[in-house]
C-alpha cells in the first residue's frame, strides 16, 4: 500500500485503492499507482504531485495518467476514451509554484505536454483493439462539486471536450521533471446540462468499471509497442 511508504500520501476516494504495483509488461517494468491523491480532498499541490516527482527521481521516463471525466463534447458518449491532446488548467493552482524543484527549468514549456510519440502509439493500439479513442482538449477544475450547466457552456466555448478534477497538476509536473507524459480519460458521463438525470460519482464508478477491459487492451498494446520499439533501437 502506498500509505507505507514513509511520506506517501494515501488517499480516500471511492474507487482509488492506494496501491503501488510494480511488475513487468511484454517485458517492460512498469509501477502503476492505484488511485493517487486529489487537490479537492485538501491535499496541497506538493503533495499532489508527490508521487510524479518521486517516480521521476527513480529514473522513470514515460508517464500515462488516467482519469475519469465528465463530456463537454456533446458527440461523446460515456464509455469512450479520450486522449488528451491539450489542456486547459481552471484550477487556480499551478504545482510549480515556490522555488523551482529540483533541476528542472523555471519556466517549462508546455506546448507539448501531450507527448505525440506516446499518442501516436495509444491511436496504433486503439486501431488494432478496434477500441475507439477520441483526442481533444481536458479541462480541469477544483472540483469536488460537480460543475454547473453554465460552466459547462463557457467551458464548451472556451474549446474544452471533457472536464475533471484531477491529471493536470501530475501532467505539468512530470514535463517539469522531463518525463514524456500521455493521459487518457474515460468519459463517465456526460457533464451537467447535456445528460439527463443527476450527477453521481456512483454513475462514475459503473462507467469506469464496464470500460476496464477495453482499456487493459489498449493500455497492454500500448505497452507492447513502446516495448518492441526500444528493444529494436
């Protein structure tokens, strides 16, 4: 459990089991987290990026984040995945804030936090798992509310297709500490004022869980193909 680790935040959310696993993949060693710790739960940014930054210092290089989020984009559907091609950070918060950490640059760039050698790889995979994977733009929030049918609206016209609480403090991290980083939602549902019926994390929670074979398929794919290209070079 992460919560052993001396340091290591445990979290609390529903759905998020506060476990690190550690094993291989086609032959690459992989650590995932379990569920991780959110700024909505009042943890403070350092502490939810800790473990990006932990991960960074063992050496790691690559970085794929998972969410669930809420469409903005009103051609989605719950159940399908999108692959964040950029985001948009409405939390008010930014995790670089204070003295610069460690050896990375004072002012990152993020004109391409969405690594586009990962994305490639995750839009091959989806094509040979004849899973369908949608790109567009992430929004983030603070959350824990859920947003209302107006933030929807200025969030769609601002050019967002999903929206969350959580990825893009752990993304703007990682490209800080020079990782190359991919995220990915599924979309649980669609955001207030586009769905009917009420918002509930237990609607979120069914979604994710009827998703998860498919997005063991994509995600082992993915892992096979980064796999194969680095052992050939």
């Amino acid at each position: 459990a992460s919560e052993d680790i001396p340091g290591f935040p445990s979290t609390g959310v529903e759905g998020h089991h506060g476990k690190i696993v550690v094993g291989y993949m086609s032959g690459c060693p992989v650590i995932a987290l379990q569920g991780r710790v959110h700024y909505y739960e009042g943890h403070d940014m350092e502490r939810v990026v800790f473990a990006v930054r932990s991960f960074a210092a063992l050496g790691i290089k690559k970085m794929v984040l998972t969410c669930a989020a809420g469409a903005v984009n009103e051609s989605y559907r719950p159940g399908d995945f999108m692959l964040f091609r950029d985001h948009i950070n409405l939390m008010g918060v930014n995790p670089l804030i204070g003295p610069n950490y460690s050896s990375g640059p004072r002012f990152p760039d993020l004109s391409e936090a969405y690594n586009s050698r990962l994305r490639e790889a995750f839009r091959h995979a989806a094509l040979e798992e004849n899973v369908v994977l949608r790109e567009g733009v992430y929004a983030a929030m603070t959350g824990p509310s859920y947003e209302t049918p107006a933030e929807i609206r200025m969030l769609r016209i601002l050019g967002a297709d999903c929206v969350g609480m959580s990825t893009v403090p752990e993304v703007i991290a990682g490209v800080h500490a020079g990782m190359e980083t991919a995220a990915i939602a599924c979309v649980t549902n669609m955001a207030a004022g586009i769905g009917t019926g009420r918002l509930s994390h237990a609607e979120v929670i069914e979604t994710a869980g009827r998703s998860a074979g498919k997005f063991r398929r994509l995600f082992s794919n993915f892992v096979r193909r980064l796999s194969a290209k680095e052992q050939s070079q």
